[in-house]
C-alpha cells in the first residue's frame, strides 16, 4: 500500500494508510540545520548545532501536531530488546537516554514514541481496538533477534492483540541496494523459519554478497506473528536510491543526519 507524502510549510514527512494513529516516517525536509545534516536532521550527538536541532524537532512537532516535549526515545544498540515507556520515561533532549532499547512500547496517551534510522528499517505498530502503540528499530541484527516477536509481545501484555495490529514499514534501504554476506541471508532463513526464496539475490558483482529486502523479511515475520498480511503497509521507497530524500547511512559512510519514526495516541480532552 502507498505510503502519503505530507508537506506543511517546508516540513516533508510520509504517513502510512495503515495506521490511524498520529504518526510519521520523516524525511531530510523541512528543518534548518546545515551542511552535511541539511535540513531535517533529529539525531543528536552526530555533531550538528543544539539550536538547530532543537528548532528541527519544534518545526516537526508544529507540523505533525505531535508534542514533541512528551516523548519517549529508543536507545538504539542493534539488540532486541524492547521497553514499555510510561509518562516517567519522557526524554529531555540532550540527555542521556537511561535504557537500551531498540523498540519502545506504550498504552498512555498523548506520550510519544520515537525510532531513529538512516538505512535500518523502521517499524511502527498500532492496535487501534485496544489503544497500544509501539516503534520499533529494525536493524539487521535486531530483526533476525526477533525484535518484532519481542514487541508484539510487549503489546499483548498491555492488552493488544495480534489480529488488531496495524503495521507500517517505513523508508529504509530496500532490496535493490542493501547488499550482505552469506550469513545475514543464513540469519534471515532462521528468523523468517522458512524459504525466503524471493527475498534476496546474489551480487553477480561480488562473491559470497548478496542483496536481501529487510523490509519484507520483517513484513513475513508480522504475519507469521499473526497479523494480518492487509493491515501491514510497506513503503517502497529506498533510503540509498533516494538519497537526496532520506539520510543514507551506506551512502554517506556515516556523514549525515538521521530521521524519525513517531507515533502517538492522541488524548481524549
């Protein structure tokens, strides 16, 4: 399913038509740092201006009507783990983020999530019945660690339910560019428990590489967790071949921004 793109003022960011929730995939567009983290960029720590980044996120905020002073942050180390953040676990830019957690889970409304990426996949999650939401970092080795499993589960504990969860599978580096070694694709093959015949193709350039779509490897992984392969959305759009778009970690070698996930339950005043 085609993913929306949005553009309030200079603000560019994709929402997806499986999810209700407010939310967004964002993109370089619309902020006001500079040079190599022009213009959009919500990574911190990279080297970019304090005031530029904070103005990025207030730009954000204003143009997604997500409050961006109420936010819980993934601490993203490429492990599985997964958080269910209350109103306690509000992040305060520019400090330290005090849990690892690739994905980060929550029932509170009007608490947002926030996922960070520059080539991983990013996923966002939503039962709208029973009001849970998650963002979930889809890295390699965090997707074949089964952070997906562990997020669902996460949800069901606060009372979500497989076949109510709607999924979007934002921008990330796709098939075409996202190149690996033999034992991602083995990695891959144990984390789907099938054949993923379809999924990856050998480099007819490089021995021993080959091109593996993440994004619909964890898409598979959804279904077999039991969600409904018509409430999952993938976008096609790749981070590398639309570099000028979204931050590319592998195209940049490291040199650049990073953009974000969010999503929230809006409350009910």
């Amino acid at each position: 399913m085609t993913f929306t793109e949005n553009k309030i003022g200079q603000v560019c960011f994709m929402t997806a038509p499986t999810i209700s929730a407010r939310h967004a995939f964002t993109t370089r567009f619309g902020g006001v740092s500079q040079g190599i983290y022009a213009s959009m960029n919500l990574g911190t720590g990279r080297g970019d201006s304090d005031e530029a980044i904070r103005e990025n996120y207030r730009l954000l905020g204003e143009a997604t009507g997500i409050d961006v002073t109420t936010m819980a942050f993934t601490k993203q180390v490429h492990k599985a783990d997964v958080r269910i953040v209350t109103m306690a676990d509000v992040h305060e830019l520019f400090t330290a983020v005090p849990y690892e957690a690739d994905g980060i889970v929550t029932d509170v409304p009007g608490l947002a999530l926030i996922c960070f990426t520059a080539d991983c996949v990013p996923v966002l999650l939503h039962d709208p019945i029973n009001s849970v939401i998650a963002a979930v970092h889809c890295g390699w080795r965090s997707s074949v660690a089964d952070i997906l499993g562990n997020a669902l589960a996460a949800m069901e504990s606060l009372g979500a339910k497989a076949e109510n969860i709607c999924a979007a599978i934002g921008p990330a580096i796709s098939g075409c560019c996202f190149q690996v070694g033999a034992e991602v694709i083995e990695a891959a093959k144990e984390y789907i428990g099938s054949d993923i015949e379809g999924l990856y193709r050998p480099d007819e350039k490089a021995e021993g590489k080959f091109y593996l779509d993440l994004k619909s490897c964890n898409a598979r992984r959804l279904m077999l967790l039991g969600v409904k392969e018509e409430n999952i959305s993938v976008s096609d759009e790749c981070t590398k071949c639309s570099r000028e778009k979204y931050w590319s970690h592998r195209f940049t070698g490291g040199q650049r921004g990073t953009q974000g996930a969010l999503i929230v339950i809006d409350r009910k005043d």
